[in-house]
C-alpha cells in the first residue's frame, strides 16, 4: 500500500529548502507526496523576500487535499503569519497522525522578518499540535524568547528540556558545533524524557542550503512508514549528512550551493 505524505510549507525556487526539498526527500523514500503551498521565498544576493500566500488560497488548498482519504504524516515548513499559523493548526485538530514541525523563523540565506505574535502563535496553537518540532538553535532561541546562546553539551540539554516543555511536543534540536568544530550534534527530546545525542563528524561544505529542511522531510517519511520516533530521527539524520556529502554548487558565480535529498538515486 501506497504511503501518502503532505508537507505544507513555502517554494523555494533554488531548492535550497522549502516544498522543493521535501516533496524529492518523499519521492526518494518511495512515498506519495502532496503540498499546500504558504508563501514563495525570493532569494537573491544574500537577501531573502517572502510573499506570502492569502489565507483564502491556503484554505482552499487545505481543503483541495482533505479530499485524500488519510496522510501517514504531515510536515509543516515555514509560514509567514499569525493568521498561517491559526489556519494550519485549525487543520491539523482534525487530523490524527505524526506531525513534523519545522519552526523555520530564520534562512541561512539571511534573515526572515516575521510579523509580531507569530512566536506567541507557535507556542499557543501549533507545537501543541506537533509530534516533534525541528528547530536550528537561533530558532530555539527565538521560541524560547532568549538571547542566550547555548555554548557548551551542558547548555545545550538545559536548553533543548527547556524547549521541549515549552512546546509540549518532542524534540529534534539541531545544536550545531558548540564544542568543537570537527562535529555536529543534534539532541532529541521525547516527551516522556527520553534523550539522545546524534553526533556526526562536521563536512566541509558550501554547500549546505536545505540540509534542515531535508532532515526534518526524512524524519516525516520515516515516521510515514511507521519507524518509532526516535529511530525515525536516526535514520532522518543518517539520510541528511549523506544528502549534505553529496551537496552540489548552482554557478561558479553563487558561493553557496545546496544539499541533494535525492542522492540515493545518483547512480540510476
Ligand atoms: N557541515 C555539516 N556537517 C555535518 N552535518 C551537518 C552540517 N551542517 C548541518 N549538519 C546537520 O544537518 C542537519 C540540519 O542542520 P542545520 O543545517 O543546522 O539546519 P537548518 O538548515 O535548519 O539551520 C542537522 O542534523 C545538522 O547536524
Ligand atoms: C520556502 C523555504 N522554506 C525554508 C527554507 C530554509 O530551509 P533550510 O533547510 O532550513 O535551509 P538552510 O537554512 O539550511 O539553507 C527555504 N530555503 N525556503
């Protein structure tokens, strides 16, 4: 039987993340993939602009989609209002299956400037509503209203508890390399309080737009497939560092490039 995933997130014309990335990190796992499109992500010249999509056209496409019978996961990327938010969450209370949240509140491209409320929104409507959420640490620190910056392994778990409960969801915290720099860690929360740290050695790389919305789209399709939510996460993360491995550059004129979600397929 056919496994069917839905991410509802923003397009991101260079596939350096948003639907893009998700809808070929599916398709490579073999999953049918739908979306519900938030807004359109302009990126040029280090400087990122969103347009967002009206609420009557997120609601018609969330209702297009509701004529499929069950989705085996949701993923949520970014959206850009109070108002998206109130919309989405108001979807999903119907909706009883694994839920992906990816709080994208900043780009590496550069910064996103968000409506005021829009923290207040996730804490208050969607990460209650999620399985798990994905933020990076600078999103971690936007939700938790802090400008504190965890430094250390130590920190960073004080950090990742304090998130959990504030989101009252499970937890996957992409921390980075607060202790050295040959290494990335990832912390996972469960909400029963369970914990792991995933660490992997650090690829140098310019190449690295999409790789958190690759991982967060890995962890839906695996949880789409019924895996346990903490392998679910092992194996989201094992698939984004070989998607990071085999990262590709877009011109000799841009400096930056993008992670492949679809490098299993390379050799076919
Ligand atoms: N250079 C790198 N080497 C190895 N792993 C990386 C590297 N950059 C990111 N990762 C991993 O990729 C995943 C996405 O992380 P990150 O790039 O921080 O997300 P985001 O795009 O949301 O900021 C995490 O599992 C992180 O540990
Ligand atoms: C529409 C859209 N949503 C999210 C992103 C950012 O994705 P992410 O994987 O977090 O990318 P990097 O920050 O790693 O570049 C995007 N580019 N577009």
């Amino acid at each position: 039987m056919v496994k069917k995933v839905l991410t509802i997130a923003g397009s991101d014309s260079l596939s350096g993340g948003g639907l893009q990335d998700d809808l070929a990190t599916f398709a490579t796992e073999g999953l049918a993939a739908f979306s519900v499109i938030t807004g359109i992500a302009l990126i040029k010249e280090g400087e990122v602009r969103v347009e967002a999509l009206s609420s009557a056209l997120l609601k018609e496409q969330l209702a297009s989609v509701d004529q499929v019978d069950q989705f085996d996961a949701i993923k949520v990327g970014m959206l850009q209002s109070v108002e998206q938010v109130v919309i989405v969450s108001d979807y999903l209370k119907n909706y009883i299956g694994p839920v992906v949240v990816d709080p994208v509140l900043s780009f590496k491209e550069g910064e996103l400037s968000l409506e005021p409320g829009m923290v207040d929104a996730y804490v208050n409507y969607l990460l209650p509503l999620a399985t798990i959420m994905t933020p990076n640490v600078k999103e971690g620190m936007a939700l938790l209203e802090t400008t504190e910056k965890p430094r250390s392994k130590t920190t960073a778990l004080t950090f990742a508890k304090a998130l959990c409960q504030r989101g009252r969801c499970s937890l996957y915290l992409k921390v980075g390399n607060p202790v050295n720099d040959e290494e990335y860690l990832d912390l996972f929360f469960d909400e029963n309080g369970h914990r792991s740290a995933f660490r992997h050695h650090a690829v140098t790389t310019t190449n690295g737009h999409g790789s958190g919305c690759t991982l967060s789209a890995a962890l839906t399709a695996q949880l789409a497939k019924g895996e346990n939510l903490h392998d679910a996460a092992m194996k989201a993360a094992d698939f984004t560092q070989k998607a990071i491995e085999n990262g590709y550059s877009l011109s000799a004129g841009l400096p930056e490039g993008n992670v492949l979600p679809n490098w299993p397929l390379l050799d076919k």
